[in-house]
C-alpha cells in the first residue's frame, strides 16, 4: 500500500479508502438494507489488513445500515488501525439540535466515541445557506471538535464550481472536503478547479465516484481497443484509479468494493500508485478516452440513488443506467430487454409523473422530468 499526505494533518492516508455506499448484499440489489454482513466483514477487515487506513461510510447508506455493519467490522482491534469517516445528512436537519441528535445516534451505530473525519454530506450552494448558515450548524460542529465527538470536520460537495469555492472559504474549520472527481468529470462540478483550490488551501482531498458510478469500468469499444493497444497495459479501472492518483492534490481515492474480487484488484492497483508518474502518452489516451465517452453518454447520471426513493416508483437511476447503455454500447435492443426485464411497470419511465421532487435531490442538476419522456420513447 502506497501512503500520501492528507492537507496538512501529520498523518498518511492509504492511496485506496474503502467506501461503504456499495457493500456486498444478499437480495443482489445496490445500496439495500439486506447487506451479506458476513462478507462485508471479510472485505472491510481483508483491506485493513493490506494497509487500507480510511474507512467512509454515510447515515444514510445502505439504509442506515452501512453504519451498524461498519460498527461490528472495527470490532477486535481494527478502529485503532483506521481512521473512521462518517457524514451529517443536512437534509434531514431542521434545526441546531438535529446536529448532536444524528451525530450521537451516529456514534452508537458506529460502536465508537468519536468520528475520525466528520462531514457535512451532500453540500450545495443552497444547503450551505439555508441550512447549514440558517442553523449555525458550524457552532455545533465546532463544540464537538471541543469535547472531542469528532476529530476534524470537513464536507462532501454535489454542485456547481462556485459553490464550492463559496464553501471552502467559508469556514475556518475545514480540515478535508470529498468531491466527485475522475477523467470524466474534470470541468463538472468542484472539477479539477476544485481540487486544485482545496488542496491550495491546505484541505486534504478525498475522491469519491472514481469510476463514475462504474462507468468507467466497462468503456465501450473504441476506448476499449485504444486502452488495449496502449504499450503500458492495464485494465480500464487501473487507468481510471491511476490517473487520479497520478496527481498530488489527490489525498485518497474511494472506491465502493462490492466483492472481494474488487478489493484485491484495487489493493493491487493502490500498491502501484504513485504521484506524476504518467506520461505525456498517457495523459493523451486518458484524453482520447474522455472524448470517445464525451459523444456517448446521454445523461451524466452517477448512480449515487440521492433521488430515491421516486414518491410514485420510478427506479430512477435504472432507467438512465440502461438509456446510457443503449448509447454506449449501441444495443438499443440490448437495453430494451434490460427495460422489460429488469424493470416493473411501476418502475420504468413511464410511471414519472414529473413532479420534480427528485430533481430537488439530484447532485447532478439532471433535469429527471425531461428525461424520463426520452427513455420511454427508446425503450418501451
């Protein structure tokens, strides 16, 4: 395991953080309540055991169950061998009190007096203001510093650039922020200005959606066969994980494992790591395969599941995840099986009202309503 700088903390984060938004489960479906628990336990523990020192999880993943099973995996000495980050649901927050409420019953879901990296989860502009200003909830975030809750406070980030720049410099507190960052996504959002301003600030950076929502593990042919001729091999993962970790503002990279075939690969592409060792070819395939994905992907849909549950049904981010394969790929037929197969007639496009309740939510500023009309007409 390679180990970088993490801001300016005296301490080394592990290249690979594991991210528990996508642990293993026993109904085969993502981000459930049923997590396989068991097999949870052996990965989590297996990629302590080969070095990895940062554990994320959130209140609300999983169901609110990611936190109870991260809890029982740092039994038996492994919370002394990490450190632990959780987040505030700010939505949920209506007002200062609802701070120390979810961050205490965090605590005992997590089986632990204090909170390693503590974050604000999801902010945007408008929950930096109406929320977290409106509820003075930096006050209450700063007494926990204080009696030692949480060790070091910092904020996940879903919005446009000059929120972020808002956010950053709008607190004295931040020791760290997570922002969603990978070849694809170096102008949207926080963006590789956003990187560069936190890490100009001192903040460490931890990266989350490396692979956008797995995207970038499965490319279509074209980035497929130009990765596959490139000298240097490496499987679309590797150039995913190795070009962010190529840059040094990169503090750690979370990668949400789902079977413990996903966590040797990336231990194995983490001990590899290493800062400004891509070439100028390098950076120009990474180049190259932005822009064959650029004219392919329909709807920039990560499938964080933040607009879930649909208030009439609709699996969201199931419709766009086979609307942006039938592009992919070029399979509308593909895709038209997957819609049929896969979906309910409750869930599919065709039961969206659109009520814009999900667009509300959404990190990515999809305009759902819009969409939904285009999937139908594709796929049903």
């Amino acid at each position: 395991m390679q180990y970088r700088s993490f801001g300016k903390l005296d301490w080394k984060a592990s290249a690979l953080g594991f991210g528990c938004m996508r642990l293993p489960s026993l109904d085969g479906k993502q981000n459930t309540a049923n997590i396989d628990e068991a097999e949870a336990l052996r990965m989590i523990r297996h990629a302590i055991d080969n070095g990895v020192n940062y554990l994320d999880t959130a209140y609300t993943y999983h169901e609110g169950q990611s936190e109870v099973v991260v809890g029982k995996a740092l039994k038996d000495g492994y919370r002394e061998k990490v450190r632990l980050a959780t987040k505030l649901p700010v939505w949920l927050v209506n007002g200062p009190a609802d701070f120390d409420r979810l961050l205490n019953e965090q605590l005992e879901k997590l089986q632990t007096s204090y909170i390693d990296f503590y974050l604000l989860h999801a902010l945007s502009q408008s929950r930096w203001r109406d929320i977290v200003l409106k509820h003075k909830l930096l006050d209450r975030a700063e007494a926990a510093l204080a009696d030692g809750r949480i060790r070091h406070l910092g904020f996940s980030f879903h919005d446009e650039y000059e929120g972020f720049e808002e956010i950053v410099n709008g607190c004295d507190l931040w020791s760290f922020c997570q922002i969603q960052y990978n070849y694809m996504d170096t102008e949207n959002q926080a963006g590789t200005r956003g990187l560069k301003l936190a890490a100009s600030k001192g903040l460490a950076v931890v990266i989350m959606e490396p692979l956008m929502g797995g995207r970038l593990a499965d490319p279509p042919k074209d980035v497929l066969e130009a990765m596959e001729s490139f000298p240097a091999r490496r499987s679309p993962v590797e150039w995913a994980l190795e070009w962010l970790w190529d840059q040094p503002e990169v503090s750690v990279v979370l990668s949400g494992m789902s079977n413990m075939t996903q966590v040797e690969e990336n231990l194995l592409s983490a001990d590899r790591s290493r800062i400004g060792a891509f070439s100028q070819a390098e950076q120009a395939l990474i180049a190259e395969a932005r822009e064959k994905y650029s004219v392919r992907i329909a709807i920039p849909c990560s499938k964080c599941s933040y607009c879930m549950p649909c208030p009439n049904g609709v699996n969201i981010p199931g419709n766009f995840d086979i609307f942006n394969y039938a592009h992919l790929f070029d399979d509308v037929a593909g895709a038209r099986f997957k819609y049929q197969v896969f979906l309910t007639e409750e869930q599919r496009s065709g039961s969206c009202l659109e009520c814009g309740a999900c667009e509300e939510l959404c990190p990515q500023k999809i305009a759902i309503g819009e969409w939904m009309p285009k999937v139908t007409e594709l796929l049903a």
